[in-house]
C-alpha cells in the first residue's frame, strides 16, 4: 500500500492505495483521456517487496500523479479526483 499526502489549498489528506489501484486508474485515463501509456511506471515483480524497490516506487508514483495534476491544471477527470478522494475534503 502506498501512501500519499494530498494537498489542495488550505486542506491535505492522505490517501491509501495499493499498485493495483493507479493501474486501474491509469488504464481508464488512457482509454477515456488519452494520456501516454507510459506514463505510469512498470509493476516489477522480481525484489517488490524490498524496502529501496518500495520507496523507489513510492517517488514514481508521486512524479506519476503530479504529471496527472500538471496535464488536469483546471478540472481533473472524475476517476483522478474520486482516487485521490477529492470529493470527500474540496467543495
């Protein structure tokens, strides 16, 4: 599970989610907003489970959704904005 720390003005969260989760978010944002397929980074099997593999992709999947916020500036697609729980802290 990786943790990630949301901030949005005055407000921040943390939200928890497993790989499989942003590759589920991935694959619906290339086929509904067709990002780059590459965008997210390979799920490694081999060593997933070591603590430098683990932080390692920790820092990817960060520049991964920084990326995504970058490419949204103004309205983020619902799938992002329900997967990083927007709903429940941004009115």
């Amino acid at each position: 599970v990786y943790i990630i720390q949301v901030s949005v003005g005055n407000h921040q969260w943390t939200v928890k989610h497993r790989y499989s989760d942003f590759h589920d978010l991935h694959e619906k944002l290339v086929s509904e907003k067709k990002i780059d397929k590459n965008l997210l980074p390979p799920k490694k099997i081999i060593g997933k489970n070591s603590k430098s593999l683990v932080e390692k992709r920790q820092k990817e999947l960060e520049v991964y959704l920084q990326t995504l916020l970058v490419k949204f500036p103004v309205t983020a697609p619902k799938v992002l904005s329900h997967f990083l729980h927007f709903h429940l802290y941004v009115s």
